[in-house]
C-alpha cells in the first residue's frame, strides 16, 4: 500500500528531529526554517504585549531549540504542539523576567551574539554557527551568509566531534557552563574548551 503524503512527511519530519537530537546542525536548521511560518506566527501575538520584535524572536528560537532537544515521540502531543507549548513558555518566561527588571530589554537573558568563549579576544560568535536569526531578519549581516549556509552547516558536521554538537545544542538552548557540565557529566573547564574547539573548527578553511 503506498504511504499518504503525509504519513511520508510526518516520516521525513520525525527523520529530521532524531537527527538533530543527536547533533545534526543541517537537520536543525531544515526544521527551524520548516517551522518559521509558526514562530513568527506566536510572536505576533507577543509583539504588541512586550518587548522589541528582534528579542522576541530570539527568545522564541531558543524555545523551538528547546522543543526539538525535549521532545518525546511516545508523547500524546504532536511535535508541532510541543513546539507551539515550549516557544510559548519561553516567552512568557522572557516577559516574566523582564518586568522584574522593570521592563529591561529582553537581551539581558541569553543572547545568541555571546562569545562562544568568554576569555578569546576574537568576535566569534554563536551566530556564526548557527543564525536562527537568519531565517527572520538580515541574512547579508551574518558570517553563514558570507560562507553559505549550507557550507558552513557541512563543515560544522564534518569537523565537530558527537560531544562538541552535544555542546553546542545545550549552550543554544540557554545553560550556562555548570549546567552543560552537569547535563553531560563533565567539568566546566571541559565545557570552555569544547566551546573553543568549535570556534575554531568553524573559523579553519
């Protein structure tokens, strides 16, 4: 019996998520543009409430980061709920904390231009990895438009180890060094050198 045409997506669409649980940076960004028209659509509904548009989607970014590193396949809730549900708690939370400080600017919490590395003098930065910023915003401002997206997404494959993606997931989705450490059993000190690696890895030729 031939598969349904969406049967065939919902398998090509679960494909995509085990990959990216497992570090596949290619397979990410192909669900976060696959998933675009739906973060900018809960968004919308935050934009008029609080909050500069350009942080809110970030803050949503890290939701959907969060949605494809949690989610469970034997749940009852379709991934595309769970994405709705966990883009939506991270804004509320992003509000939550930005009226506690008097309404500051949503980019005191994590923001995707932190140095990868705290203690290099160089400007890279995790949106040189990966700019979920890319998909909403000015594609000609970031590094990966400069290589080519896909270039770069390949090179980040190839080079990294299975432990330097696991990294980079978990820092994307907003744990700071201790709580990476403690996630994937290892020293901070492990941690800032696993982030180093990568920048370098990504910035090589």
């Amino acid at each position: 019996m031939l598969m349904s045409v969406d049967s065939i997506q919902r398998e090509e669409e679960a494909r995509m998520i085990v990959a990216a649980k497992n570090g596949d940076l290619m397979a990410f960004n192909q669900l976060l543009k696959q998933f675009n028209p739906l973060i900018k659509g809960v968004v919308s509904s935050y934009y008029l409430k609080m909050g500069d548009r350009d942080d809110l989607m970030q803050e949503a970014s890290i939701g959907f980061f969060k949605a494809v590193r949690d989610y469970d396949f034997e749940a009852e809730a379709s991934f595309r709920t769970f994405v709705r549900l966990c883009i939506d708690r991270q804004l509320i939370t992003a509000i939550k904390s930005a009226t506690r400080k008097k309404h500051e600017m949503l980019t005191n919490s994590l923001s995707l231009d932190m140095p990868l590395a705290t203690e290099a003098s160089e400007d890279w930065t995790l949106l040189d990895i990966i700019s979920a910023q890319k998909a909403y915003g000015s594609p000609e401002e970031t590094l990966m438009e400069q290589e080519g997206e896909s270039r770069l997404l390949k090179k980040l494959n190839e080079r990294l180890t299975a432990f330097e993606k696991k990294v980079v997931v978990e820092y994307i989705s907003g744990k700071s060094y201790q709580e990476i450490a403690k996630a994937l059993s290892k020293t901070e000190k492990s941690i800032d050198n696993a982030l180093q690696r990568i920048r370098k890895k990504a910035s090589l030729p």
